[in-house]
C-alpha cells in the first residue's frame, strides 16, 4: 500500500483501539475529555508494522541522518521496536535488489558488521537507572557511539514532559538530538515546549485527527 493508504488506515486502528472520549487524568497531571492510548494499537502487529513504515519515513528524511530512535520507557518503545525493525527490511531489500546503501558515515557507525549501513537502532530511556551492574539510564546504547544524531520518540505529545526527559537524559549522555518524532500532538503545548529546546517536533496526527 501507499503511505497514504497507511496513513489513514494506521489512523483508523487510533480512532477504534485506541481513542476514548471520557474524562481523564493525564500523564501531564491535566484534565482532559478525551484519552488516546496509542499502546493498544501500537502492540498489535498490523499496528506495529504501519507504525513503523510510518515513522521510519519520517526519520529517514532527516539531514544529517540520525544513528538512532528512543525515548522514555514505555510510551516510546514500541514505536522505536517498529522503526528499527522496518529500517533493517529496508536495508535487506535494497540489498536484495542491488541497490548501493548511500548512508552517511553517521549511519555506518558502531562496532563494523554489528550495524548494517543505513540502518537505525532502538533505544530505551528509563525512568530511573538500573539498580544493579551498570547503572545505567540507556538501554542500547552500546551500539550508539558518544555524539551520535539521535531521535527523540513520544506516542502522544501533551505538555511535552516524556520527550523532553528524554532529550535532557539523551544529551547528558552526549547524544545529539535532531528531533522529536511523535504519532498524536494533542496541541497543549507540548510543540512549543520541546521547540524552546531547539528540537522540531514531527508528529503524524493531531488533535483534530480524533476531535472534528
């Protein structure tokens, strides 16, 4: 199908499996009359396959390319699971078909043959360092070399709050971080929030998508 097609079809699974009208706390700690849970539709595999085609677009037109997608446990990690899968199809079928990689130097970073070219690894921010061995505050990021382009990932953007402890942790890591890509911006700030950091804000949909 074409990412068009994709795009209304992803859209359709949000308004069905993941749409709510009904009065809710946010993560943000606002009241809201409508809920949006992009994990429901996101964990299904026609869900996950569409998130990933659809992201992964995005990501790709990013100059310079970026090295890697993630952001803060949990809201982001299926879509940086969906975009890192759909990535390394790409990178089989262009080999496959013959095609020269072209990657950046960027892309081709890592440990050699660890990271095919042209390819972009997945991420995980925690909410608070690992307990035990490395203490770490990155899951993945042994494949992500210091000073790499990465992407910031949120599933729905409200005050920005998620993405941007992910970009602080992120740049105390000392990673670059090229944008914030997200599938819903419920336009509450969140955009401008993020955009004060000097990280575009990329998003597939937005609050009129689910609120005529």
């Amino acid at each position: 199908m074409s990412l068009e097609a994709d795009r209304s079809r992803l859209l359709e699974l949000l308004r069905s499996l993941s749409f709510e009208r009904r009065r809710v706390v946010l993560a943000s700690g606002k009241e809201s009359d409508f809920y949006i849970d992009c994990k429901r539709t996101a964990l299904t595999a026609e869900g996950h396959a569409l998130v990933g085609r659809l992201l992964w677009d995005r990501v790709r037109r990013l100059e310079p390319p970026v090295r890697a997608v993630g952001g803060l446990t949990l809201g982001a990690d299926p879509l940086a699971s969906a975009i890192a899968m759909w990535s390394f199809l790409e990178w089989e079928r262009r080999r496959a078909e013959g095609q020269p990689d072209g990657a950046a130097p960027e892309r081709a970073g890592g440990p050699g043959a660890l990271h095919p070219p042209g390819t972009i690894d997945a991420f995980i921010v925690r909410k608070e360092p690992k307990e035990h061995g490395t203490g770490q505050w990155i899951e993945g990021r042994r494949t992500i070399p210091d000073g790499s382009r990465v992407a910031v990932l949120e599933d729905v953007v409200t005050s920005g709050g998620s993405a941007l402890r992910a970009i602080e942790r992120c740049r105390s890591e000392g990673l670059v971080v090229a944008a914030c890509l997200a599938l819903v911006d419920r336009r509450e700030g969140g955009r401008e929030a993020i955009g004060a950091q000097g990280v575009p804000l990329v998003a597939l949909y937005a609050r009129e998508d689910f609120m005529p």
